[in-house]
C-alpha cells in the first residue's frame, strides 16, 4: 500500500520505517528541510537504537522516501498518517492541535481520491471530529474517512513495540477504512497482533488513559518508597510482592525519581483538560501530577541531606541526564530539576550520558559535562545515579572510591545493592531502602 506520513519526529519517524520495512511505500513528509537533508545523509533526528539502519535499508530499496513538499507526498497515497507534535500548549496546559490542523488542512487540499486520514498524534477526544470538518470544508465531495491510530511506543524499545505490539488500536466504525487498516497491518499477522477495532473517540481516549495509569503506577511506588524509608522497609521488595499478583503486574514498579520525557508529562496534563472540559474531575491524576512535580525537586534535597546538609562550593557528579536509557530525550527529564536544585543551594554540577550531552547542552547551563563516568567522579564530593543506562550498571567502584573528594553515592535508580558499595569504601543513600 501506499502511505504517506506527515511529520519525521520520534513518532513519525519510527513508524514510516517501520512500515515500509511491513513492505509498504512510505513518503515521509516535514516542512523542515534541513531535517529532510539529515535524514537522507544516514543523520537522524533523533537516538533510537537500530533507527538509521532501518531507515537506510529500506531507502536502499526504494520503499521509504522523504520530502518537503506535502501535496506530492499525499496524492495518490491509500492512507496518510498525522504524526506531528502535540506539546502541552503554553499557558493552560491543553494540548496544541495547532500542528494537527494544519496538516490536515495541507491533506485536504492534496487528496485525489478514496483515502484514510489517521491521526497518529496523542490527540484528545474529539480531535478526529474537527480533522473531519476541516476536511470536508476544504476538500467536499471527496471520499476520505478519518480514524485515530495512536501510538503506544516506547523510546528506546519504539522499533521493537511497533513490530511486535501488544495491541493495535484502531478508532473507526467505517467498513472501507477498516479494510484498508487491516492491509495496513496484516504483515503483523504472523506475530498474531491483537487490533482492536473501537469507536474514534475511545481510541483517542484509551492512549490518555493509558499513560495515566502508567504514570500512577510509578507515583505510587514512588510514595511507598518515601513510607519504606521511614519505616524501615525495602522497597524493592515491596515492589516485587505486590507485582508477583496478575492483577497488578511488576512493571512500573521500580521507584526513583519521577517520571519524565515526551508522554507522560504532557499527556497527564492534557487528561486533566480534557476532564475540566467535561465537567468530571479526576483526583487521581491531578495527585499524580502534583506529587511527580514534586519528587523531582525532592530528590535535589535528598542529595544534600547524603552530603551532610550543605553542599555550597562541593562538587556534584550526575550520571545520567536523558529521562531513561536508550534515547537522548531531556524533556521533563528528572535531572533537570536534580540540577537545578543543587545549583541553586550553591554546589557545582559536572555530568555525563551515553547519549544525551547534546540535548542537555541546550537546556542546562553551568554544568560541566565530562566525557564517562569517572572523570565525573573525580574530585566530587558526590555521585548521583540519575539515569540506569546499562554503562552505568557495573562501575568499578573501588575505582569510583579512590578519585573522589568524598566517598558518597546516590543511587537513585537502586541499581547497586547497599552492601557492595559499602565495601568498598563508599557511603551509599538508595530509593526506599530504610
């Protein structure tokens, strides 16, 4: 089939890939130029393990293309795909479809014949109802049907999810679009992904839902972990207890400090608009927000109280920037309000990560970024455990112990077991070990 996908972004980017690697013709479409450049030239826009080879394999056999211009990437396409950015808009917290309209006012004026318009994006209920309208005003007469796809990937594993998903959401009720989606996906056939046909607005309204129960799910062990150090109990025991029941599940059930990055942030935000719009309040999720807003300051303060109380003048070495290995997105990630709050109580920051520099570049200041792990240790008074990138998992601690100032380390990942640091010198504070 042929597919068109407006926007190269982390969504957009992996799923074209992907699809013309199903065997499809993609066209992947972006009005940055410069992007498009990169992308032919092997230079990805984003880090995302085993994306470039993809991307160049099926290049290489002339399914996936990229281009600027929107009208010669939709016409004759079966299927176009919206993929663009959906930020929390500036001010209230709403999600801005701005991006979405647009595209769909482009789409509207290339169609040429019978197409399926997907919102990709993470989009709140009712957006497909307004795609719709702005299709038909522009483009009357022609046959299209508007259906909502959303993505449930995650960074790091995204090409992975999309392969081997555990479901595949599909938002419509019109047999022709049906048809054509289930073609879209029938080289998932083998793998026996469930598609789960549902109305429009359930569709959009399941990928928010999701999201904020995964974000729950974090804050609540977060929270335990607070009561397990008070009360003298391990938290990661806890946590294996209560995910050992079917009902419940182990996953998302690691505590540490805050959940961050492109989804759940903003999209736990927009719920609660969404909620606000239809007059039905959602106590949980605005618990959630508060309390991860919250812990990421907290554990600024929890580095200061390992360190003594007092850290102006010290050194602080972060390992770890991006919001969780594998990717180098800084989006919310919680280092930045870790930093922020070790700067502000007067300490010096020096950090690394695998991937992340570059980003952290742009939205970090006075921060000394070193080039691995125990250059940041050198000298510091202090080591933090921020991210648990697998570079991170087997440090040589006596190494560690030897190059620095002062032999404390945070681990705020609970990747190294009490005993093993301390024996080799290091004093050691985790998540919710009391």
């Amino acid at each position: 089939m042929r597919i068109a996908m407006i926007g190269t972004g982390y969504v957009g980017l992996v799923s074209g890939a992907c699809f013309a690697d199903f065997g499809h013709n993609v066209v992947c479409v972006d009005k940055d130029a410069a992007k498009i450049e990169k992308i032919e030239a092997g230079v990805m826009p984003i880090y995302e393990p085993g994306l470039a080879d993809l991307v160049a394999t099926n290049v290489r056999a002339n399914r996936l293309s990229f281009t600027t211009d929107i009208a010669a990437g939709v016409a004759g396409a079966d299927a176009v795909f919206i993929a663009v950015g959906t930020p929390s808009r500036r001010g209230d917290g709403h999600a801005d479809l701005s991006y979405v309209f647009a595209a769909a006012k482009e789409i509207a004026a290339a169609i040429s014949g019978p197409t399926v318009i997907v919102t990709k994006s993470t989009v709140p209920v009712g957006t497909g109802d307004e795609v719709e309208r702005i299709i038909g005003e522009i483009a009357p007469g022609q046959e299209y049907w508007v259906v909502s796809n959303p993505e449930f990937l995650r960074e790091g594993a995204a090409i992975e999810d999309f392969k081997r998903p555990d479901r595949i959401v599909i938002g419509t009720e019109n047999p022709q679009a049906t048809k054509i989606m289930q073609d879209i996906y029938r080289p998932l056939s083998l793998n026996r992904a469930p598609l789960m046909f549902t109305g429009r607005r359930s569709a959009e309204l399941i990928k928010y839902a999701a999201n904020a129960f995964l974000a729950t799910k974090i804050t609540f062990i977060n929270e335990i972990a607070d009561l397990c150090e008070k009360a003298g109990a391990d938290v990661q025991e806890v946590s294996r207890g209560i995910g050992m029941d079917n009902r419940i599940g182990s996953k998302f059930l690691h505590a540490g400090p805050g959940y961050g990055g492109s989804c759940f942030p903003k999209d736990t935000l927009a719920l609660l608009k969404t909620a606000d719009d239809n007059d039905v309040p959602l106590r949980i999720v605005e618990a959630v927000v508060k309390v991860n807003d919250n812990r990421k300051r907290a554990m600024g303060r929890k580095v200061i109280h390992a360190m003594g109380g007092e850290v102006r003048g010290k050194t602080v070495g972060v390992l770890g920037l991006a919001f969780k290995p594998n990717t180098d997105d800084m989006r919310d990630a919680p280092s930045l309000a870790i930093i922020q709050a070790l700067q502000d109580a007067g300490a010096k920051v020096r950090a690394y990560d695998p991937e992340a520099v570059e980003q952290a570049k742009m939205v970090l200041s006075g921060v000394e970024f070193m080039d691995d792990p125990y250059a940041v240790a050198e000298g510091a008074d202090a080591l933090v455990l921020v991210t648990e990138w697998n570079a991170f998992r087997a440090l040589d601690l006596r190494r560690v112990a030897a190059v620095m100032k002062e032999p404390v380390l945070v681990d705020l990942r609970n990747i190294y077991p009490q005993g093993d640091v301390e024996r080799v010198g290091l004093r050691y504070a985790g998540i919710g070990r009391g």
